[in-house]
C-alpha cells in the first residue's frame, strides 16, 4: 500500500549520477521518485502523473529550470518545485 502522506517527487536533471544522488537520498522520505533528463521528458511526466514536488536542475541544455516551471504552471499550478544547480 503506497502511502499518499508522502509526496511523489519527480527529480529531473541532465546528469545521471546527480539523478541516482537525489534518487537515493529521496526516496526513504517519499511515495515514489521519478527521474527525467530534460525538461522536455520532465514536462510529459508532469502532465501525465501525478507529482508533488519537482527538484529539477536551473541549467540544463536546451529548456532550463525555470522553463519547465513556466511551463508545468500552465496546467499543474498547484506542483511544488525546487531548483538546484
């Protein structure tokens, strides 16, 4: 039985090993932690799961951070987000 007390993360970063970082250090805290290695394949998650938090990288090739969260506000407003770099 997942527990929905605890928030489903999505953590998105262009880097592999900062991903398995944050995976491992999240999850012991969370329902369920997700990964995406852009903002691209982070955006398609958003909208087709049902996430509560995004800790997402600022600087990514192609779409940063703050793209993704201008662009994740437009249908999920209520998602929270942390940016790291």
């Amino acid at each position: 039985m997942i527990n929905r007390l605890l928030p489903k993360i999505l953590v998105v970063d262009d880097e592999p090993d900062v991903r398995r970082f944050f995976r491992e250090v999240l999850t012991p805290i969370a329902s369920s932690v997700a990964e995406a290695g852009d903002a691209h394949c982070a955006l398609e998650a958003i909208e087709s799961g049902d996430f509560d938090i995004v800790v997402c990288d600022i600087w990514m090739p192609g779409a940063t951070g703050l793209d993704l969260l201008a662009m994740a506000h437009q249908t999920r407003w209520d998602i929270g987000f942390i940016l790291v770099t």
